[in-house]
C-alpha cells in the first residue's frame, strides 16, 4: 500500500494539482505523512444473506422482519424479503443486526490487564516527560496481544480508537485499529481515517506541573495559557512550512511538536478533548475559535450538558459515560441522563469506554442513558440510541461514508445480536469485519489463545 493510499481522505481537501488535470499531485505537508504505515490485511469475506431481522441501519432506521445481504465485504442491500442469489443464507428470525459497534475511547494495549493490575509501570498510556508531547504516536506503544482486543470483539465492537491519557495537555496522536490477531499494532491499524490527537483540559493537565520536578501549569488558567502559546507558535511554524513550500520563505527546521498542531490548525489532525466541567469546555472552544480549527469531540464532559448551544455551534459532538461520576472533583456534577440530553438539543452524542471492562458494553452504557432520559421525559427510541455507538463515533473518525451505518456500498462491519442488542442479556451471535466472519459464537475461535488469556475461566468461549 502506497503513502498516499494511506492518508487518502485526510489529505485529500489539502492536495492541489500541481499542473494540468491528470498532473501529479503536490507532496503531502509534513503533518498530513504517515510514518508508520497500515499492514492490515482484511480476511477473506464471505456472501451472505442474513434474513428476517430486526434491523437497526445506525442511520435512524429501523427495519422488522428485515433482511441484509452482503457480497465482496460490502453491503449491497438492506430491506425486506431480498432474494437469495445463490449465497449462504443466516435465519436471523427473532434476532437483530446492527452496525459494529464503535469504541472512540480506548486505551487497550497501552494499559494492559492483567499486568497494570501488577505494576503500574507496565502502562504506557501516556508520555509524562512534558505537558506537550505533541510528537508522539500511541500507536508505537500499543502491545497488541492485549486480551482486551478479544474481549472486544466478541462483544460486537469492530472499530476502536485508541488514544494516549490525559496526563499532558498535548498528548499526541491517536490510532484506529480492527479488534483481529496481529503480531504489531500495525497489523490491526485501519486506514482511511482522520488523523486523531489528544489535548486534555482541567484536573489531571493542571497536576502535571504540581511535581517539584516538573516544569508546567498548575492552574487551570495556566494551561489554558499554555495551549493559546503553543498555538500562537504552531501558528507561525506552519505559515513558514507553507511559504518554504511555496518557494515565497525559507523551510524552517523540522520540529514534530509544532507539525501536529500545524495539523491541527490546518484541519488534517483531529481533536480529541479529554474535558469534565463546562466553564473547560468553553474555555477550549473558545480557543479553537480564536485559531480557527475545530475540535472534534469533548471526552468524558460530564457537564455538558449544562453548554449544549456552545457544542452545536462549534460542530463539536460528544463522547459520554452513562454514569460515571464522583470519581474525581471536577466529575461531581454529571447526570445520567446527559446522552438524551444532548441528543434533544442537537448535539453529537456518542458512548465511549475508556475502559477495557467499559469497552466491552457500549450498547449496554447507551440503554442506560436512555433509560435515565425516560425518566425525566425524554424517549429516545433503540433506532436513535444505536448511533450513539455506530454512525456518530464513525463520524468523529472520518469514516462515516464506508463503515457505522448498514446501507448499500457500505463495508460490511455488521453485528448479528442474539436479542435486543440493549439488553443485558444479548451476545453478539456473529460478528463481521469487511464481510468476514471473525466471530461466530456457535464456533471457537480458529485463533490460537492469547499468552494473557493461558489459565483464565472461559478462554475458549
């Protein structure tokens, strides 16, 4: 796979032709490159026709007695009463099918279990030497034997962001991988998405500095001076980047720390914004405002709900627990109900983990929220609450036209669920990746197990 196959979608609004129609395109910029390329191979898909379902499309849709029909890894059809032309037919009757489900907030295989249960060292969430570690890439950190992929799988996630941790202010990038056997993280990674980064605001950046060792913030007006700074900085690096490629200035010498937040400010990289209380996440907004680039999603923001116009305004979403809260000082004020509030004031609401336990009952965290949101009044149907971990965190990954929504032309990212997919009680009967089966509950895994799974109650399943 060539360089430019792979930042395809990121750096597709930012490349001009360098001549005539049919020209060569222009080099990417530094910032839009990919060091350390996918090497992910998609299994062998298989056509098929899964008949007779509850569908829910992650578009809002819902379809009983519904059927979908998959070939070549993609999905060609979603309806009722599709003709079978000559593939293997799944009697999905009294179960429902669903996009995969969508994890935006993982730090599998960087806080490995068991062996961050044992030391703590083990972890490498994230790099602490600095409140801007702008230049690194968890993905060189990510151990992909990691059982929490597995884990994953087989409850129906088929897509997972994995960011670095909230210690740092800039924390660096983000990658996206597939749940399947690797030998590497690369072996997993996806391509084709938006390059994701990490910044995080209040608490845990504002005690970075607090060590007598350390050099930074120990306010929360300090790292908010501190991001306007490294953007003011970043803001001049990549206007001489652009103007030595321009021929108009010299090329000012490589620095990886302002290249991601040129990134950023160009709107190649995308922010992800570990944030709890509303007046932070105002704070950041309006940074990002003040410097002209968008933040893609607020994590964890349990206060959120009490801003929904600033977070609509921006094209912001959010990324929320169902009921996390009291953890920490600046979580004290969440409510359960914060996902159907969101949706019912037009924000971009999404579940996510950060959790290898969490991670592994996104729908079940949606139906919480949802429940909550019955209770004062708000009803958001299960056709609503399936993009809350399908269509809306695609969307935050800059994959929303191939994978999180069942519709023709879509990668086949499909999960068969035994029931309700909401119910504690459902397990996800069959799980596809590209058209591929790469769980099948009725089958063990083909795979050899996991050196971290030897020993464990229910290895096989």
């Amino acid at each position: 796979m060539t360089r430019a196959m792979l930042f395809g979608s990121i750096a597709a609004g930012a490349l001009a032709l360098a001549g005539p129609a049919g020209a060569q395109r222009a080099a990417p910029l530094p910032w839009q490159e990919d060091p350390f390329p996918s090497r992910y191979q998609a299994p062998p898909a298989e056509d098929m026709l899964l008949k007779g379902a509850t569908i829910l499309d992650g578009a809002g849709g819902r379809v009983d007695g519904g059927d979908v029909l998959i070939r070549g890894g993609k999905i060609v059809a979603v309806g009722r009463g599709l003709a079978n032309p000559g593939v293997r037919e799944v009697d999905a009757s009294g179960r429902w099918i669903t996009p995969g489900v969508i994890d935006v907030h993982s730090h599998d295989g960087t806080f490995v279990l068991p062996l961050t249960a044992i030391d703590r060292e083990a972890s490498d969430v994230s790099e602490t030497s600095a409140p801007n570690v702008a230049d690194t890439w968890v993905e060189t950190a990510v151990n992909a034997q990691d059982m929490g992929f597995d884990r994953a799988l087989s409850a129906g996630v088929t897509t997972i962001q994995i960011l670095p941790g909230s210690t740092p202010i800039f924390a660096g990038r983000s990658v996206v991988v597939k749940p399947v056997r690797g030998a590497t993280v690369w072996d997993m990674k996806a391509a084709g998405n938006v390059q994701g980064f990490k910044m995080a605001c209040g608490e845990n950046p504002k005690s970075w500095g607090a060590d007598d060792d350390n050099e930074g913030p120990t306010s929360r007006q300090g790292v908010i001076s501190y991001m306007r700074q490294a953007f003011l900085d970043a803001q001049r690096y990549k206007r001489a980047v652009e103007q030595g490629r321009a021929g108009t200035g010299a090329m000012p010498p490589r620095d990886l720390k302002l290249e991601a937040l040129a990134g950023v400010l160009a709107g190649d990289i995308r922010v992800n914004l570990h944030c709890y209380r509303a007046g932070d996440i105002a704070a950041v907004l309006s940074i990002a405002r003040e410097f002209g680039f968008r933040i893609g999603a607020v994590h964890h923001a349990t206060e959120a709900y009490k801003i929904p116009g600033l977070l609509r305004e921006a094209g912001t979403c959010a990324a929320v627990w169902a009921d996390w809260w009291g953890f920490k000082m600046e979580a004290q004020d969440g409510v359960r109900a914060e996902a159907p509030l969101l949706e019912r004031a037009g924000v971009c609401v999404m579940m996510h983990s950060d959790s290898p336990a969490d991670g592994q009952r996104l729908n079940i965290a949606a139906a919480k929220a949802a429940a909550a949101g019955r209770r004062i009044g708000i009803d958001i149907p299960p056709e609503r609450m399936i993009k809350w971990t399908t269509s809306n965190p695609a969307k935050l990954l800059g994959m929303d036209k191939r994978i999180g929504t069942l519709a023709s032309g879509y990668q086949a990212d499909v999960v068969l669920w035994s029931g309700n997919p909401f119910s504690v009680y459902s397990k996800a009967d069959l799980v596809l990746i590209g058209g591929a089966v790469v769980r099948d509950r009725t089958r063990p895994p083909a795979e050899p197990v996991s050196d971290f799974e030897i020993g464990r109650a229910g290895a096989n399943r």
